[in-house]
C-alpha cells in the first residue's frame, strides 16, 4: 500500500527536511510507502552532479524574482521548482517492490526510474497528451509541431548532458520534442527521495534563468502550454497517484495528513514523532 499526501505549497527547505524525517523513519518501518504531493515556492536546485556556471542568472535577477538556491542530493544539474509544478516525492522501500528483471528479486534504481517516467506518460495519456522517454536521456518528453521560445529542458538524473551556452537559452527552436518533466532520485539503503517536477501550469520563463541539465536542443513545455488552458493541479494530483498504484501494483491510500501516517503502519493509538510535529503542526495524536 502507498500512502499518498497532498501538502500544498511549501518552500524547499520544509520540503527537504519533512523528506528526511519520513526516510529515518521508513528504514525504521514506522511508516510505509508515502507518496508527496506538493508545489515549492520558486526555488533553483543542484543536483550531485550540477555545475554552477548553468545558474545564467545574477544572485541580483534571482532575489528580484523571488527565486532561491540550493543544493541537494539527488541525481542531475540544476533545475527550477515552481507554482504550477506538481511535484511527487516517493518514500519506497524498493525491497517491497519484485522486479521484472530475471535475476533479481526487488526493484533496481533503473527500474525504478522506468517506472517513475511510465507514471508520468500514462498521467499524460489521460489529459490526450502524447509522451515519451528517449533513448539516452531521463524525463519524459512531448511530441509537439509548433516552434517554442524555450530551448531550457528540466533536470534529470545521471544523464551527462553537453554543455551550453547562455547566449543559446532563448532562441527559435524545432519542438519536435519538448521536456515535460523531469526525474531526480536519491537512494539510501534502499528507501527513495526526491522524484517528478512535473510542469502542470508552470511559469516556463523562470527556465530562462538556468540551464537545465545543459541540454540545448530540445525546449520545456507544460500541460498548460499543450492544451492551451490551464489545468486543475489537484486533478492532475489524482491521475498521477492512480498511475502510481498501476505501475507499482499498490492500493493507494490518501491521507488528510502527515498525523494519519502512522496510524496506517500500527493500529493503536500514537503519538505523532516530535520532529514531524515540528514540521507539520498538529494535535499530536492519531487513532487507526
């Protein structure tokens, strides 16, 4: 069973540090499997792998912008989180999950990662959107006829992207293929963080202030952009914890919020640990 959370908008430190107090307690097994679903305030990431030349912006245009930094552990350069971005965080435990692959018995990284970018095509599917992976690259990609403004793609992870330069960043390009959302995992002793940035109704402009990943050929798009109006974040919400539930076999289970966590693990009554208690306030007690 997946337990699935829908917080709202958060800023990215809250975000980080609510991630590592579910991760603590996942290894514990005082939680199971927990979905977030979120929006960040606006907020430039590095990833292990990110090089700092690909922030184009001055720390001067980013503080007039509203737009913090900072560095993370998962996977990838730089990208941007947003309004408008839902953004899906999955605290697994991959030992709970078969693998499809012959000789091993629970999910791999890579697989993992297949199986994030097939939740996100399937999500897609459901709003008539075509999507896809391609070959040598993480994310997942649309198929449009249209010329874009944006050349800037979403970050992705342990994809050596070339470099670019800032002059490239906003040219007239071919959008045969146009990044939609991104993926950028970490992994410790087999229980996940981070996950999807997925454009729903996002400002692509701030994508103008980096260069995500580095890539310089293809452009970011959204759903917004696709089909021409925005989209309801909360109904993309639901789609994308449905597909969640295909792909990884599992009932989904929403929950009101982070005090009905542990009630889905034991069924007595708790106490709320303090350090979520802290993050999230609350009464402090839960009942199954």
């Amino acid at each position: 069973m997946i337990s699935a959370l829908q917080l709202g908008t958060i800023d990215y430190t809250t975000g980080l540090r609510l991630q590592e107090k579910l991760i603590d307690l996942r290894k514990q097994c005082r939680i199971g499997d927990v979905l977030l679903l979120l929006e960040h305030t606006p907020v430039i990431t590095l990833g292990r792998n990110a090089q700092a030349k690909n922030i184009l912006a001055s720390p001067e245009i980013l503080s007039t912008r509203g737009v913090e930094t900072f560095e993370c552990d998962r996977g990838g350069d730089v990208t941007f989180h947003g309004p408008g971005q839902l953004v899906a965080y999955p605290i697994f435990d991959l030992r709970g999950f078969p693998s499809s692959a012959e000789n091993r018995k629970s999910m791999g990284v890579i697989e993992f990662v297949r199986n994030l970018e097939e939740v996100l095509i399937r999500t897609c599917a459901e709003f008539r959107i075509p999507a896809k992976r391609i070959a040598g690259l993480t994310g997942v990609w649309t198929e449009r006829e249209e010329t874009a403004s944006h050349v800037a793609t979403t970050a992705h992870v342990g994809t050596g992207a070339p470099a670019r330069s800032a002059e490239s960043k906003t040219q007239q390009a071919p959008a045969n293929e146009a990044k939609i959302a991104a993926l950028g995992i970490h992994i410790s002793r087999g229980i996940t963080s981070h996950g999807i940035a997925f454009n729903v109704n996002t400002d692509l402009s701030f994508f103008d202030l980096i260069v995500p990943c580095g890539i310089t050929s293809k452009p970011v798009t959204s759903m917004q952009k696709e089909l021409g109006h925005e989209v309801p974040i909360q109904d993309v919400a639901h789609s994308l914890s449905r597909k969640f539930g295909s792909v990884f076999n599992s009932q989904i289970l929403w929950l009101e919020s982070l005090n009905d966590l542990l009630s889905t693990k034991i069924g007595v009554p708790l106490k709320l640990p303090a350090e979520l208690k802290n993050i999230h306030p609350g009464d402090g007690s839960t009942w199954a």
